[in-house]
C-alpha cells in the first residue's frame, strides 16, 4: 500500500432493500486525513452508504475498498455477501462508527464503556486500553466522568464518550452518522468542538450531517446525495458557495436559516 492509497473507497455500489432501491451506484473515496460529509434530504440514502463502507451493510453489486484492500463477496445480487468473516471484523474495527443515539452500555460506567472493544475485540492489554482510554477520555473534556454511568451525564457528554470509544479502538477512520442531531444547541456545540479538533489532527473522518455549518467547517470534501445517487460533490466551497444543481440549490435554502 501506498501513503496515497485511500483509506475508503466505494464504487458503483448498489444497495436495495427488497424491492426498494436504496443505492444506484455511488462512488465514494476518503483518502488518509480528509474529511468527508454527506448530505441530502431524509432517505436520500446517507446512513446506508456510511454502513455499507463498514460493512453493517451489504449491497447488491460495486465495490468497497478498504485500504486497496477490496471486500471479497460469495454470492450475487441478493444474495451476496461478504466471503471472509475475519476481512470483516478487520475493515468493522478499523472504521470506528459514532452513532446519532450514543449507544452507550447503560450498566457499565463510562471508563468500561471506551474499554470493552479495545480489551474483548481486540484482545489488547488491559492497562495500555486503560491508559489510552483515560487519555481519549481527557482529550474529548470528560476526563472526570471515568466512574459515572451514561445515565448520569448529558447528551453532550454521552456523545464525547461515544467518541472517546470510537478512538480507543485506533480506527484508520472515523464514520460518524448524525453525531450532533440528537442534542440540544448548546450540547451540539461542545461536540462540534471536539470533531472540528479531530478534522485538525488529521483524522480521516466520513460525516453524515444535517448540520451545514459543520459539514463546511470540516470538510475537505462534500457529497449531496438524492435518491441513491451523487447529485453533486465538491469542496464546501463549491458545494455551499455555487451549488450548480436546481436540487442542490433547492435543499440548501430548505436547510439554511433565512
Ligand atoms: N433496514 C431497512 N429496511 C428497509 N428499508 C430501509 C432500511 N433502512 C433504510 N431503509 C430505507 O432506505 C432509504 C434510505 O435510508 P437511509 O437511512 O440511508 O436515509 P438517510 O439519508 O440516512 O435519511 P435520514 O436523513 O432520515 O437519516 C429510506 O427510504 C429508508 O426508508
Ligand atoms: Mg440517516
């Protein structure tokens, strides 16, 4: 593998859910330290492409490249699927995902949350886990949560724990889906904060995102995505400042304020 091998790239894929046809053959590709954010209207297909590049997802026909590493299927059309369970587990675990409800164990405090996968998936040493844990745990502000439950911090909180779990896994990627929809303006905020320093250091990150002002913020690149398919992409400045298509235009003055 080359430095410039993307870390993520998805071609021509297509994903139905029985009958309806979610993906129609869309390319994708997260090269090392950038920052890609998906946009589009409800059911346009964002979280679903963002699965199927971990795998949480399978699709019908295309490609999905992890590393130049291409997913190796058994099987056709509806019945394909992923040939080799431990490719799997290897792409899944490299490619940390942030969910938009935290997904927090609510019966272990937040140090065993950010733990459990490094120590039970990885099988890593359990003091390393635990040093790194308690320093992913600094770095996102919450250095002081170790012993508190999910129930007991804010959403806010939550979602930087959530994120904290996601890093103690050393992914090469981060997929974040929605990470700010579920919290209140002023929470959004501290968890903006902490993706805005994650895009700094470098981090590849793919982010689906409601949120216009992030995914501008943060993006190297941006993809609009309508029904299935790529209706448009390009840098935050090309996609927010000279939207070129109708549709385009059309969703970013139903999402921005007046
Ligand atoms: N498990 C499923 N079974 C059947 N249909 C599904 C399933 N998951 C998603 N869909 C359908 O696939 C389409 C795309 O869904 P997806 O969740 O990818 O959209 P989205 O762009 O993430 O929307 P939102 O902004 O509301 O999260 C929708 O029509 C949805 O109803
Ligand atoms: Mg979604």
């Amino acid at each position: 593998m080359t430095t410039d091998t993307p870390v993520i790239q998805i071609k021509n894929l297509h994903k139905a859910y029985g009958a309806l046809e979610v993906l129609k053959g869309v390319d994708l590709t997260a090269p090392r330290g950038h920052v890609i954010s998906l946009i589009g209207s409800s059911g346009s297909g964002k979280s679903t492409l963002l699965r199927c590049c971990n795998l949480l997802e399978d699709s019908q026909q295309g490609e999905v490249i992890f590393k130049g590493e291409p997913v190796r299927w058994k099987g056709d059309g509806h019945y394909r699927c992923p040939a080799d369970a431990k490719q799997v587990l290897r792409i899944r675990t490299n490619l940390s995902m942030v969910f938009q409800q935290f997904n927090l164990w609510a019966h272990m405090s937040i140090l065993q949350n950010v733990m459990e996968a490094p120590l039970t998936v990885l099988g890593r040493d359990r003091a390393e886990v635990e040093t790194a844990a308690r320093g992913y745990l600094e770095k996102v502000g919450i250095g002081d949560k170790c012993d508190a439950y999910p129930a007991q911090l804010s959403g806010g909180q939550q979602q930087r724990a959530a994120i904290a779990r996601a890093l103690c896994m050393e992914p090469e990627a981060l997929l974040f889906d929605e990470p700010t929809s579920a919290l209140d303006p002023e929470l959004e905020q501290e968890v903006v904060k902490v993706i805005k320093d994650l895009a700094a250091e470098g981090r590849t990150m793919v982010i689906v995102t409601h949120d216009m002002k992030l995914a501008a913020d943060v993006s190297d690149h941006v993809v609009f995505l309508h029904k299935g398919l790529i209706e448009e992409q390009g840098t935050p400045e090309e996609l927010f400042g000279a939207p070129k298509s109708e549709r385009l235009r059309g969703f970013l003055s139903a999402t921005q304020p007046a």
